[in-house]
C-alpha cells in the first residue's frame, strides 16, 4: 500500500536509513507538515542515535524545533506526543534484531494515519527523486527534553515489585524500568546486544532466572510489548494478560483481539459473556478495530496492549505495573488461572523467499483444509510471509504442514 512505511512504520536494515541521505531527507519532509515542535527518541541500537541526529538535522534545516528525549521507549515518545498535542517520532525496530533499525511516527500520542503517510511519502519521493539540497531555510532549534514527567506518570502506577523480575531486552526500558521495578535482567545494552536471546520472542531463553522469581515480567526493545513466563515455564501472552486486565480492573463487556489469538483465549472472555472482536495484525489495526467498536480494551498476543482507560497507545510497562498491582491486590496466583485456559494447537512459521506461484499454491491448499484456523501474511516488518495454524486437533496442523512443504523448499 505504501512505498516506504509498513505495518509499523519504516524498517529495514540500519544502513538504508543512513545512506543517500534518506533520514535527513524525512526529516526535511518532517518538518514541512504543520507542527513548529516535534519530541524525538530513540532505541539503543547502535546506528539509532547517527539516525536521530539525521532526522534531526533535515526537521531544524525547516526552522522546526526539534525536543530530544535521547534513549526513550515507545510510549515514552508517544507520552510527550500525546501531552503535547504534537508529532513524535521513535527510531526503533522494535524487537527485530540489531541490525535492523526504524522509523515511528506519531500525533496526539498515536501512529499517524494514512493521509498523514502518504504526504510524508509524497515530500519524501519530491526530495529524493529531485536530489534537492539539504540547504537550510530556516534555523529550527534543538532542545535536550528530561522524561521526567513519564517517569512519574509510571511512578504513580507502582506497586510493590520486590518478588518480580523486570527483562527490559537490552532496549529502551534499561534505564526507564529501573524507576519502577525492583529487580531487573538483560538492563545493559551495549548497541549490539538489543532482544538478542531476551525479550517477548525468546521468553524460555529467561528460564535460568526461574529458581529465584515466580515471574519474569518482560518487555521488546522499544517498550510496547509485555509477555510474562512463569517458574512452571507458562508463558502469559499480551492477550492473556488482556483478560485478567479486563476481569479483575476494567470490566468491560467487549474486547478487541487479533486474528492470531489462540480459539482458547477467545473462549475464555466468551464464558465470561465478554463479546470479542477480531482485528488484523499489528498495534495500529489493533487500535483502530477498538474506535471503530467503541472498546475501552485491545490486544495482540505478541504483547501489545492498548487501555483506553489509561492511555491511547500500548506501553509495556505501564501494563505491567497494571498487572502487578492486580496480582497484589487480588492476592492472585496466575498458574491457577493459566490452568483454566484451554489452549488449542498452534503452529507459527515464516516462509522467506516465495515465488507468486508457491504464495498462490500455499494459499490454495490453506483454502480447502478444514478444522484449522489460518493466518497467511506478507510481513509488514520484515520481508517474509507469516503463517499462523489453530487447531484443536494437532494432526489437522501437522497434515497442513506437510502438504505445505511439498511445494516450498526454501523457508
């Protein structure tokens, strides 16, 4: 649909942002929509911050002012977004490795829309293809901006953290989550080591940390995604939390899930009457299936939660510390609700390098199975297809496998 944003901003291979000029290039393109004062962060890769300072560089030379809250998650970025009714932007690629590098952009705290992308795409095909100067028509100023005021929003969230284990993924939480949990893991980031074995993907890889802490709490490296493991190596994904969110705080009678959600997690708000609604992937669908639905809640099992009835956007921590304090509030013992669930079968693989003709021949075969649940995706982060299979029968997934592979070598 675009040319240069996907499902989640812009990402590619950290060199594609600093070469031929690209990231000054948005920036300038940056600065000639209508915001005088743009807040901009960034992860702890090591190419984020020359990134920044490019972007930095091509808003001021359009005499915008530029506010830097230097290493900042997400929705920290998106906190000074949405308090200051303006635009923000995140370099991150989120929990993609630390390689790969990226671009969010954000207004009033949310990811912009499509008109709002298709300007930006617009200015930035007229800077490119014209190979116009970066010569400065104005002079923006750059401000330093403290992330004071969003470590005392989550300030005013904790609770009693001392029995919890906090993986911030060597990202952006590293220095942030020190502020609100007590103990922490993968906290030292050293450019290269970003969601490397840690974080939300790699949550078994955090088993070792088990024998000393009942749960490990832990974030990707931008901070918007939460999973939870547990010491019986149950892992709690974002819509699992969504439920407990839901019945122990917010009560609503309607939720917003992704089409990945597993049918078991789906049956579990159904037995509560809630009425559950699917989105495509992505936080961005996510949230605009919940305004289109009128619900309060959202969420995808990668760990992207959205509380409309604390903030706009999805924030790892924040959602965290929520299910902290209903644990302790509630004197709960998760493993004894995880038990309830009845997960069905599920089976996630991506498909690298497709031809058209094994994309339609999957597609085909996906089309005439039965008794399985299917996602068959373009990725729109990285360039692969996703499959997603559920069933409530493992040798309905396994058959589909198999008939799959037949036709694709390379995946």
């Amino acid at each position: 649909m675009y040319k240069y944003f996907g499902t989640d901003g812009i990402r590619a291979n950290h060199d594609y942002f600093v070469n031929n000029n690209f990231s000054s290039y948005f920036g300038k393109a940056i600065g000639l929509l209508d915001y005088d004062n743009i807040y901009i962060g960034y992860d702890t890769r090591c190419s984020s911050q020359t990134i920044c300072y490019y972007i930095i560089a091509g808003i001021l030379s359009t005499g915008k002012n530029v506010h830097l809250l230097d290493i900042a998650s997400t929705p920290c970025v998106q906190f000074y977004s949405l308090i200051n009714k303006t635009l923000g932007i995140c370099v991150t690629a989120s929990h993609n490795k630390y390689s790969d590098n990226g671009i969010k952009v954000f207004i009033n705290g949310v990811k912009i829309d499509n008109e709002l992308i298709l300007n930006i795409e617009n200015s930035l095909d007229n800077l490119i293809n014209n190979n116009f100067d970066l010569l400065v028509t104005n002079y923006g100023k750059l401000h330093r901006k403290s992330i004071f005021e969003y470590l005392q929003f989550l300030k005013e969230k904790t609770s009693f953290t001392k029995y919890y284990l906090l993986d911030t993924a060597n990202g952006a939480c590293s220095y942030i989550g020190q502020y609100v949990f007590d103990n922490l893991i993968n906290n030292k980031p050293n450019g290269i080591n970003i969601n490397y074995s840690c974080g939300p993907t790699n949550l078994l890889n955090l088993k070792k940390h088990l024998n000393k802490f009942e749960y490990i709490f832990s974030v990707d490296g931008d901070g918007d995604r939460i999973n939870i493991i547990d010491d019986e190596l149950n892992i709690y994904t974002g819509d699992i939390l969504l439920y407990l969110i839901n019945k122990y705080k917010v009560k609503s009678d309607k939720v917003v899930l992704s089409k990945m959600t597993n049918k078991g997690v789906i049956d579990l708000f159904e037995k509560d009457n809630v009425k559950v609604f699917l989105s495509d992937v992505g936080d961005t669908a996510l949230y605009n299936k919940m305004i289109e639905t009128s619900s309060i809640l959202g969420a995808e099992p990668s760990g992207h939660i959205i509380n409309l009835s604390n903030v706009c956007f999805g924030d790892g921590l924040l959602n965290a510390l929520d299910i902290v304090n209903i644990i302790n509030t509630n004197n709960l013992n998760l493993k004894d609700i995880y038990k309830t669930i009845n997960l069905y079968h599920e089976l996630n693989r991506n498909f690298i390098g497709l031809s058209l003709d094994e994309v339609k021949k999957i597609t085909n075969i996906l089309n005439n199975t039965l008794d399985i649940y299917y996602v068959f995706r373009k990725s729109g982060t990285e360039n692969l297809y996703r499959l997603y299979l559920c069933s409530n029968n493992i040798n309905n997934i396994n058959n589909v496998i198999k008939l799959i592979e037949k036709e694709v070598k390379n995946e």
